[in-house]
C-alpha cells in the first residue's frame, strides 16, 4: 500500500499517530499475551539471559510488572517517578531498574498471576487519562540505548503508543531468550508494528518501499520510494529499536 507520512513537526512533542480506541485495545491484548508468555515457560527458563544486560527473564518480567503497575495507578506514577529521580543518572534506567528491583523476591508462579491480574487495572488507567494531561509536554526522552539522542513527546505518546510497544519488544526478547514462537496476529501485532513501520519513514524522511514477513508483517510504499527494505517484522521491529544492527535506513532509531 502507498502511504503518506509526515515527520513530527518541529518544536513540537511527538504526538501517537494511532487511534486511541485502537491504541487501548492493542494495550489491553499485549498485557494478556505477556502473561500468557510468561505463564507457558518452564522453570529453567525464568534464569535465561535476555537481550537487556542487566536482566535474565525473571527480571524482565518483573519490570513489566513495575511498569503496568505504573500506568495503573497516579500514585505508584508519582512514588516511582520521585524515586527514579532521586537515583540519579539516567531517568530510564533508574526507572526501570527500580521497577525490576521491588519484585525480584517474587516466585515465577507469584509474577504470572500478578501479570495476569494487572494488565486489565494498567489499560483502564491508561484509558482514563484526561486529555489535558494526555497533552502535556515529557522532555528529554531518549530515543537510542544510551540516552544521546532525545526529543519531546506528549503524555498521550506515552501512554498509547511506547508503553505497548515496551511490553510487546520485551515478549520478544523473552521469545527469543526461551527459544519459544512468539504469538503473532494480523489484528494486533500487525497494526503495532504497521505504526512502527509509519513512524520509521517518519523519522528517516527517505523514499522507500518496505516489505515486512510474517504474521505480523506487511507492504508499504513511503513518498513513492524506489529504495527496497525487506526483512521479517519482528526482526525489523528488533533492529529499529536498537536491539539489532542496521544500516542504511535500517540504522533509523524508533523508541520502544
């Protein structure tokens, strides 16, 4: 399909390009398939290293645990925000890794069921953001690992788009840590990593066409572009996020 993109204006935060009734039920459904994830893995593979330094599975998942329990609930949002600042250093890193750190006690069985049950509390908390507040102004967000490259983003990119995307690239990192398929769908991976897809030609401003293979794939044709990009969409969704090597328009950063 030929699609027209438009880069984020300048000066201005970045915006979710994403419907919001969409956006919700994307969040909802990827809170359902990391804990269905999570709770088809066997013993072993909770110590399994990931593609996150710092974390085997068990820790992965418990910093999903600490960032749906972020989205559910204004008051975790503030105590985990007050807490990441005082930590210093990087905002990201000291955030998540306090998220990490509160429930690595947890058995396996203790983090599957609370998965379970916070996913639906963490998109209901999502959902019910005011707009005035979905507005607001969040900068000096990282776009790369390291923290050197930053822009502006509103409330609303946040909550719509980066805290499904965060959820669904660590169900891929616990895939490919566990040598497990990955459960994919047209209806939803395929329109989160469609938006990924758009956000990329955004960002790189380069005529292209993109072909991605898979369940969650599809084609795409950006500014008519003659420059050929094909791979599988999870592989892609991988490389753009930093989590594989790319060049060309491949070496394109878009945030997870």
């Amino acid at each position: 399909m030929s699609t027209p993109v438009a880069p984020a204006v300048v000066g201005q935060p970045r915006k979710p390009e994403l419907d919001r009734g969409i956006a919700m039920r994307l969040a909802g459904t990827e809170y359902d398939r990391f804990a269905e994830a999570s709770r088809r893995l066997s013993p072993d593979a909770w110590s399994q290293p990931t593609a996150c330094p710092e974390w085997d599975v068990h820790a992965m998942a418990c910093h999903v645990l600490g960032m749906a329990e972020m989205a559910a609930s204004p008051v975790e949002t503030v105590r985990q925000m007050r807490a990441a600042k005082r930590a210093g250093g990087l905002f990201i890193d000291a955030l998540t890794g306090l998220q990490s750190r509160k429930h690595l006690h947890r058995t396996p069985a203790d983090l599957v069921a609370r998965l379970t049950d916070i996913g639906p509390k963490a998109t209901r908390g999502r959902r019910r953001t005011p707009a005035v507040t979905r507005r607001r102004s969040m900068p000096d967000q990282p776009i790369d690992e390291t923290g050197s490259q930053t822009e502006t983003w509103t409330l609303g990119y946040l909550l719509d788009v980066i805290l499904t995307r965060d959820t669904w690239m660590h169900r891929s990192d616990l895939a490919v840590a566990t040598r497990q398929d990955m459960q994919l769908s047209a209806d939803h991976d395929g329109v989160l990593v469609g938006d990924v897809a758009a956000e990329w030609a955004a960002r790189h401003g380069q005529p292209c066409t993109l072909t991605l293979t898979g369940p969650a794939g599809g084609s795409w044709v950006f500014r008519d572009g003659t420059t050929h990009v094909e791979l599988d969409a999870v592989d892609f969704c991988r490389v753009v996020s930093g989590r594989g090597a790319g060049d060309g328009l491949l070496a394109t950063r878009v945030p997870f």
